[in-house]
C-alpha cells in the first residue's frame, strides 16, 4: 500500500465534518457537489462531473499558476482539459488541508494540494505543459497551496474553476515509486467514497 493511500482516500474527511454543520440546503448541495467532483474528477470520471446535473452548459475555467494564466471557455475547452490531464496521466491529486467557506454564490477557501505529475510538468506551471514524460515512472509529487473560489448557479451547478497559486509554498519530491498512485488504483480506491450516501 502506498503511504499516501490513507490520506488521498480521506481527503474530504474534514468537508465531511463540515457538512454536519449546515443547515442551508443549497449550501449543502454545493459542497457535496464540489466533494463529487473532486472524486470523479480524480478518478478519470471527469465526464460525469461535466454533466448537465452537475455543471453549467458553459463552464470557465480560470487557472492562476507560476505567473501563468489559463483561461477555458466553453464545455469544448474544459472537456480538452481534462483529456490532456488524463492522456499526460496527472489526474492523481488530492487536498491534504482545507479551509473552505460556503455562500449562496459558491465557495472559497485555501488548500493544500498534492499531485502526481510527470517530469514535463514540473515548469512554473504544471498546467502550462500538459503532457507525458518519456519514462512513465519519472513521477514527482508537487506540493503547493491554492486558493479556490468556485461559483455556482441557483440549482448548485459548478459555474467555473478560479484557482490561485501560493508560488512561494511550491514544493517537489521526487516519491518512492511504490508510493506513487497510478490512475487506476485511484479509481478503486475512491468508487466507494464516490458512491456513500452523506446526510
């Protein structure tokens, strides 16, 4: 097992807990879909996340990272997106800390984010240059801090992705590879937490 799985498996503990707390019932929806997302998303099921139940017709997305901006505008852009992150094989990433406040607007909040990235990813902007490394196993773990604020629509549909990164936090490892979790094993690790039932 690796000595990430506990962590990455409970990454929305705290959220969990935070939920316990609301009484506001499209408060609540949002922060359970922004939970869902973050499953699916991880494990490759980025196509159920975009679904019309879930998110808005014409999602954008605003990435913020390494002095780089990108913009997504539209499901086509956002859709691409996630094909890159999936065929570079980066989609394994996870929030070890979050602090997040929910409004009828969205959300926000600061997190510390975990990714498994491949080595040409690891320029000032991991999204600046999506793509696979040469040796499959050349995997680094990137640590950062991100602040996130995320709107939604009156029936609690994701309106875009704002993501802001703390530069100076920005830290690389190179994992044990016994350690780095692949895409598949992230997949079965979380399609039960995709599947609980929360109150």
């Amino acid at each position: 097992m690796s000595r990430y799985e506990q962590e990455f498996v409970t990454m929305f503990a705290g959220l969990e807990k935070q939920l316990e707390n609301i009484e506001n019932p499209h408060h609540r929806a949002i922060l359970k879909n922004y939970r869902r997302h973050g499953l699916l998303e991880v494990s490759g099921r980025y196509r159920e996340l975009l679904a019309p139940d879930m998110t808005v017709e014409h999602p954008r997305y605003r990435l913020h990272e390494g002095g780089q901006s990108i913009v997504l505008d539209g499901m086509a852009q956002v859709t691409s997106f996630y094909e890159s992150l999936a065929a570079a094989n980066a989609l394994v990433m996870w929030v070890v800390d979050q602090d997040i406040a929910v409004n009828d607007h969205g959300f926000s909040g600061e997190v510390v984010f975990n990714e498994f990235v491949p080595a040409p990813m690891l320029g000032e902007s991991a999204f600046g240059d999506i793509r696979v490394g040469d040796d499959p196993n050349e995997i680094y773990l990137l640590t950062r801090t991100l602040a996130f604020v995320w709107p939604y629509d009156e029936r609690a549909r994701l309106i875009g992705e704002h993501v802001y990164e703390d530069a100076a936090s920005r830290e690389i490892s190179e994992p044990d590879p016994a350690d780095v979790i692949t895409a598949e094993r992230a997949a079965q690790l979380l399609a039960p937490e995709i599947e609980k039932a929360l109150p």
